[in-house]
C-alpha cells in the first residue's frame, strides 16, 4: 500500500533579498529532496513594499519555472509579523499538513530543515529551533545575544515557559495547530513575535533543535522594545488567566 505523502509549506518573508534569494531557494530544494518520497513542498515568499530591490521580479521568475514557488504579495503588510501571518494564511489555505517558519535573509540555514521535519513525523505539534541548547550557535552581536538570552529568561520566569530559547524564528507547526496559535489577534509587531507564538504552543507537544543563527545586525528599533514590554505584560495575564489555545 502507497503511503499518501504528507504536505509541507515552508513560510519565508523576503526583504531585499535579490542578491541572495536563488541560491536560498537551491539550498531548500537541496535539503528537501531526500524527503520527496514522504513529503510534497510548496515554498510561499511572502515579499511586501519593503523590498525595493528585484526581490519580487525573482520570485515571479522562480514561481513561473517551478511550481512548488508561491509568491505572496502583500502590500498592506505593516510590519514583519504582518508578513509572517500572510504567508500562514496563504499556506493554510493551501490545505497543508505541516508549516515551517523560516527567515530568508541568511540568519536561518536550509541545511537544518530536515530536523524539524524528521521531528514532526515523530508526532510533534510544534517544533522549534533552539541557539542555547547542545550543538547550537549563535554569531551575532553581543546587544543580540543580551536581548535574546534576557528575553528566554523573562520569558521562562514570567510566563511559564520550559523552552530553552523564547526568541528564535525557525519553526515548525502541524497546520491545525499554528491555525489554533494565532486564531486570537497577536500583539506584536516585533520582534516579540517569537516569544508569543511559542508561549500560546507551551501547552502543546513540542520538541526543540539546535540551530545555527547568524545575524551581525544589532540595532534593534525602540518601538520594538516598547512593544516586547507590552506584550510581555499581555501574555503573563493570559497566564494568570489560564488561557489556552489547543
């Protein structure tokens, strides 16, 4: 008996990625290929009027050479969050198994993508990429390192979360589980983002990966910053409160 193939949508915002952007894809469909017997892809970009480059124009060429490729063009998107949650909807609505959050400006590697898949046929609900557990890496600056270590401890004194990092961006979902993670408005606009997806799937069956981040960029905005305090405090009463999401 033919075991029908599960389905796969990888999410990946683009910003001014035109340098780099074909050899990211090459690298997912490299990773990806051992998998082929299991597993069908489909890769959304999801590109919006931050991108001033040639971003779009490759992913259109892409799209029109391979089917897998998914532009996602969103225009009215405000910030990051509003791209990630583009590309959700658009993978959702593809009628997915499973949905792998990545970065596509370099800070996260195709290379590690086959964890998280081998993960999420062990049975996950959630699988999350880790830089402070056994044989991670993290290169990026120290102010980087503060806020995202600071931020994982807050996070685990606060909200109760066991996870060994709280503010990282690669990730995977089975599609029914994500769908119950933001079927309530998040409060982020940041890079808060991560560690309220990863709080409202604290309840959920998880494993974590150890990752390789790099990302050399060490301003982070004040408003930002504002916000990560905001929606620290919105998330410690939804603790309080015992709300859940699955």
């Amino acid at each position: 008996m033919i075991q029908e193939k599960k389905k796969l949508s990888i999410v990946s915002p683009l910003a001014n990625e035109s340098e780099t952007l074909e050899s990211f894809y090459k690298e997912i469909i490299k990773h990806i290929s051992p998998f082929e017997d299991r597993i069908q892809i489909k890769i959304f970009f999801v590109v919006d009027n931050a991108s001033k480059d040639n971003t779009r124009k490759i992913v259109e060429s892409l799209q029109k050479q391979d089917s897998r490729v998914q532009l996602v063009w969103a225009p009215q998107n405000r910030c990051v969050v509003d791209a990630y949650l583009a590309g959700f909807k658009a993978a959702i609505e593809d009628t997915t198994d499973y949905i792998l959050e990545m970065d596509g400006g370099g800070t996260h590697l195709p290379g590690e993508i086959p964890h998280f898949i081998n993960k999420l046929f062990e049975g996950y609900d959630c699988v999350f990429g880790s830089r402070f557990t056994k044989d991670a890496e993290m290169d990026a600056s120290l102010r980087r390192h503060f806020f995202s270590r600071g931020g994982t401890i807050v996070a685990r004194i606060l909200l109760g979360m066991k996870m060994s990092d709280a503010t990282s961006g690669f990730e995977a979902f089975k599609k029914d589980i994500l769908k119950a993670i933001i079927s309530k408005k998040l409060v982020s606009i940041g890079h808060f983002y991560q560690t309220e997806i990863r709080f409202r799937a604290k309840d959920f069956n998880y494993a974590e990966v150890p990752i390789h981040y790099s990302n050399p960029v060490n301003k982070i905005p004040s408003k930002y910053i504002r916000n990560a305090f905001y929606g620290l405090l919105v998330c410690f009463f939804e603790r309080v409160r015992g709300v859940k999401y699955g």
